[in-house]
C-alpha cells in the first residue's frame, strides 16, 4: 500500500509571521494519520516552520535547492543547509522554476541525485505545456523530463523520491486535468519507472497530481489507481482548504 501524500506548495508566498500563523491553522485541526501531509514554504520561513510543527506528523519541504554543498553561488541554498534545518523534502524541477529561471533536465537530475545523497526526499515535478498536449506529445515530454531527471539513480534510491506529474496548463489556471487524464499520466509515468527499475519500485513509488487542485476534486483524484496524493499551490495557503485536502 502506498502512503498517500498531500503537499502544500506555498510558492513565493507569507512572510516568517503569515506561515507562523498559517501553519498554526492548520495543525489545530484533527489530520487523517493515514495521509502524509508536507508543507514547502519559502527559505526564510523553513526554520521557524520547523520549530512550529514539532510533535505534529506534518513534514517539512523547501521548494528548490543548488545542487553543491557549498561554494560561490550567491543567493543560492545547498542541500547541507537545508538539511541543518530539518527538511524532509525539497521540490525539485517544478515548471516555474524551468520555465523562469532556466531549469534544464539535467540541472534538475544534479538536483535530485544531490538531495538523494542528503536524505532530502525530492518531489520531481514533471509536465507538458498546453501546446505540446494539443500537439499530442505529453507522453513524449513527460518521457524525455523523466528519464533525463533519473538520469544514474540507482533502484534502492528511487523509493526515496516522489513524482509530481504537474500539467503546465492546469497550474494556478482553474483547469484541472479531468481524473482520467491525470491517473493516465500517473500511470505512463509509473509504468516508465516499472520498465527502467522493477516491478517493486513501479508498485511502491508515489506520483502525485498537481495542478489547481481544490477541496471539490481532491476526492475524484484520490480514487483513481495510480495518484497517490497531491501537489498543491493555491489551496495550500487556505488553511481550511489545505485540511479538507488532507482529510478527503
Ligand atoms: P495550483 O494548485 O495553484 O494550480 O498550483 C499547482 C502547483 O504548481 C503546485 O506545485
């Protein structure tokens, strides 16, 4: 049984006070033990989100990292600073980052082979324009992100690693991908796992579907076979939205 997997991603969004306050929204609701809840808030809120979820089950995410331990990288964070912290997660290659700040697959695989060596279980974000979809190449991109951002990641990590399969086309649109088309993808991508590693692997690794999911599409998502949770932006920030989507 895979552990489903519901987490917030805060973007560039509440100062060190609004996420103090947020995340004290939030855990004062009854959580569902049988769902993983993570929240990825901006750096300057990560250490005091941390002190504020202790003896709570809600992890810690960031929402991107350098790949280097340290060095002449101004205004970058390394793996080792967020793992000083304490964060669980870090989302690696969301279409924000590829799109805005130049993310190549293959900075994204030095992002997810450097978070893997720091015990930073990376949440890969994968996903195909609206373009490509109406072009009918979402396999195909999806594919190439894919098996460029796993590039030399051996099986016994791989479990350690959750897949966000995030349509570029339904993120912060109100359009979500219908249930069908979602757990379509999520099963290509499971299946591409299932080829390049075992069957173990393709049966154990969570994929998540992101994209303007909200408290009245949690449920019909959650039911298809191969979506194991969510990746979340806006609804995250509503603390009562963020607990219905935990607690669907
Ligand atoms: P929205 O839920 O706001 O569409 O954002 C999705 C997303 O990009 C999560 O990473």
């Amino acid at each position: 049984m895979r552990l489903p997997i519901i987490a917030g991603n805060w973007k560039m969004n509440n100062s060190i006070s609004e996420s103090i306050e947020l995340i004290g929204a939030i855990k004062a609701h009854d959580l569902d033990e049988g769902v993983e809840a993570v929240v990825c808030v901006p750096y300057t809120s990560l250490n005091e989100v941390k002190r504020v979820l202790e003896g709570t089950t809600i992890g810690l995410g960031a929402q991107n990292m350098h790949w280097e331990e340290s060095g002449a990288y101004t205004g970058e964070i390394s793996p080792a600073m967020l793992k000083e912290i304490g964060v669980d997660y870090c989302i690696i290659g969301h279409s924000e980052r590829r799109q805005y700040f130049n993310e190549s697959d293959d900075i994204v695989n030095k992002k997810v082979k450097a978070a893997l060596n720091y015990g930073i279980k990376p949440i890969l974000c994968v996903g195909e324009t609206l373009e490509e979809r109406e072009a009918g190449k979402e396999q195909k991109v999806v594919r190439e992100q894919l098996l460029r951002a796993l590039k030399g990641i051996e099986g016994h990590e791989i479990e350690n690693i959750v897949i966000a399969y995030e349509p570029i086309w339904a993120i912060g649109t109100g359009r979500t991908a219908s249930s069908d088309d979602a757990n379509s993808m999520c099963g290509f991508i499971r299946g591409i796992i299932g080829d390049e590693y075992d069957e173990t692997i393709k049966g154990n690794i969570r994929i998540q579907y992101g994209g303007s999911v909200k408290p009245d599409t949690i449920e019909e998502l959650m039911a298809q076979r191969d979506i194991d949770g969510a990746l979340v932006g806006g609804a995250s920030l509503v603390a009562d939205d963020f607990v219905s989507l935990i607690n669907y």
